[in-house]
C-alpha cells in the first residue's frame, strides 16, 4: 500500500498532517522530500474529500439514510 502524505519536521520528529492508517508495528519505508513554503498544497474542502472518496450507491441513499446505514424501513420506525 503506498500513502502519499505530508509532515512537518519540529527539529526532532516528523509530525503528520494527518493520521495514518496503519497497526502499530507496521514497517514502512520513508522517502522524505523538502516542499517549499509555497508550493505547500491548499486543504482540500469537505466536497473534494468527499468527491474523492469514490463512494457508490443509490441515487436517493440521502432520502433513505436509516435503510442503507441500519437496514431500516419507514415500517420499523411506525
């Protein structure tokens, strides 16, 4: 699995901007790269982390959220 990822280094650890997904334990290896300041990249806005998610589903999933979370039907809830 490769992660692509960015850090700031505080003169002793890299401290990540985000939290890995990995057991402790994990191996990794690590290929640093400097980034200027400005080519640092701009956050991405909840829409383009969302949008990059690539989730799949019905069309109306938002109108039936209980059904495709907890497998309810309007019936389970009269």
């Amino acid at each position: 699995m490769q992660q692509e990822l960015e850090a700031v280094f505080d003169g002793t650890v890299l401290q990540l901007e985000v939290p890995l997904n990995l057991a402790a334990g994990t191996r990794v290896r690590i290929i640093v790269e400097s980034v200027l300041p400005n080519e640092v990249k701009q956050p991405k806005t909840f829409l383009q982390t969302a949008q990059s998610l690539k989730l799949h589903g019905d069309p109306d999933w938002s109108e039936k959220i209980d059904q495709c979370l907890y497998g309810e039907t309007l019936s389970d809830n009269d």
